[in-house]
C-alpha cells in the first residue's frame, strides 16, 4: 500500500515509497516525443507504514519521458490516457512498491516477508482550478487500484483508494526555474489489503504479537511536498513526505509501531538523448 520512493522520486521527474507534484503545468509547446536519461537518488522511509524501522537507499533512476497521444510517461508517472477533456481525463495509472523482508523488521520476526507488490487501475483526474497563464493549477486525483504481488504466480492482496488533491505551482517567488507541488488526501483500502500488510495469523501469534485481524477502511493521511527544476540537460528534484495513521482502521496492529513518520529523498537524472520528432504539449 506504500508506493516506492523511487516511483515518487520518478513521478517527480518524468516522473515509485514513500510518492507526481513537483511540476507545473505550462502553455502548449513544442518538445520531443521522449527523452531519456540516468540518474541517482537517495531515499530515506519506513519498511512499511506504521513500522518504526527505516531503510535508506542510493540507487540508479531511469528518466524516461514519452508524450504519446495515448501512453505516456511524465510528471504525473507512467499511463495511458482513456479520456482527455477540458477539465477531465480518465487515466491507467499503477505504482509499485519495493518488498520488506522480515528478517529485518523486529516485530515481523518469524513472519512471511512482505513481496514485492504492484497496483493498476482507473484514475479520475478533475482540473478545478487553473490559472489565466496555465502555470498554477488545483486538481482532484481519484486513483482506485486492484494490488498483486510482484512474483512468478502474483497474489491478489485487494484493492487501495487514494483520492487526494493536488496544487501545482510554476515557479517559486525568488527561485527562477524551481516549480513546487504539493498533494494531500486520505487513504482506503480493503480488509484484504489491510490484512496483508497489518494482520497476524495464530500461527505467526506470539506473547508481544497477539494475533490480529484487519479491517478495510481508512487507512490515514498523506501529504507530499516536491520541489523541482529543469535546467538544459539536468533534472534535480525531492520531496517530503509526512504520513498519519491515527484514526486509521488497523492502528491497533501489533505490527503498527509508530502512527506518524516522514519520508524523503532527492534526485539527480541527465537528460542523455531525445526524439527529433516534437509534439505540441502542454505540460
């Protein structure tokens, strides 16, 4: 339920926990059909949300960006556009997240690791602000995803709902070139979600960790702040994430260690090639 730091730190760039706010909307332009490049992150988050260990990886980021008329691929992550009105677009739109083994996690000691783990679904996006010059912009994200294992025979382990809103700033006063975004919305998910991430079985039941069964429903609050700039052929950009599961539907897991943490991470990419085919853009 957790989307990879990585991803967040992409969705940033072209945009996979802790993450798609940093960049700003622009007037239609000319600019390649993709750009490709390397880069190196580094990312600080929990093993999953709710524990009290932290993992902190340097790891290679991939730029990719591809303005097709159906799939792309940019600040808003990777997908494919089924529907682009004015003020409406209905998008297929995923997020992964990494595995957490639980070796490595105290209270999950004995217990199966956490997979590797994938989401895929619908995504709702309403435009109900937007400034006269398209540089400042209030949108409504409704992403409703179906989650499965990441393995040679996946596992269906429910379904996650994320609405949130999303505020695109283009260009920070004093900062030339930095854009800013911020996002900020309530998470859902199933008892089958939940169960996977946050129950214990009677057989993984110890006397520090009684055995546990979750409920679906809400599961917390989410908020992102992401800063960004583009330079000629260089890309630099972090967020700050801040996550709190009070009030959520398992907060009394044995497995939920903390009910509020942050998250974060910066990134570097270099824009190595590009298409000489361009296309009329306005992101």
């Amino acid at each position: 339920m957790t989307p990879s730091p990585t991803l967040a730190l992409r969705r940033l760039a072209l945009a996979l926990l802790a993450g798609g706010v940093a960049s700003a909307a622009m007037a239609a332009e000319e600019k390649p059909l993709w750009e490709a490049g390397m880069g190196v992150a580094t990312v600080s988050f929990p093993a999953y949300r709710g524990s009290d260990q932290r993992q902190a990886f340097v790891l290679p980021t991939p730029y990719f960006v591809y303005r097709g008329q159906f799939l792309k691929a940019d600040k808003d992550g990777v997908r494919a556009e089924l529907l682009d009105a004015d003020r409406v677009k209905v998008t297929l739109s995923g997020a992964l997240s990494p595995p957490a083994y639980s070796r490595d996690i105290h209270v999950r000691e004995g217990m199966p690791d956490l997979r590797a783990n994938f989401e895929v679904g619908p995504q709702l996006n309403l435009t109900l602000w937007q400034s006269d010059n398209q540089r400042q912009e209030l949108k409504l994200l409704l992403p409703l995803r179906a989650a499965f294992t990441l393995e040679r025979s996946p596992k269906s382990i429910g379904w996650v709902f994320h609405p949130k809103a999303n505020v695109d700033f283009g260009g920070i006063p004093g900062l030339s070139g930095w854009n800013a975004g911020m996002q900020l919305g309530p998470l859902f998910g199933d008892s089958k979600q939940h169960q996977y991430f946050y129950g214990v079985d009677a057989a993984n039941a110890t006397l520090n960790r009684p055995a546990y069964q979750a409920k679906g429903g809400f599961a917390g609050m989410q908020y992102v702040l992401g800063v960004s700039k583009r330079y000629d052929k260089t890309w630099v950009g972090a967020f700050l994430r801040y996550d709190s599961l009070r009030g959520a539907a398992f907060a009394d897991s044995p497995l939920v260690r903390t009910r509020n943490y942050v998250a974060g991470g910066i990134a570097v990419s270099w824009i190595l090639g590009e298409s000489a085919e361009r296309v009329l853009v306005d992101d």
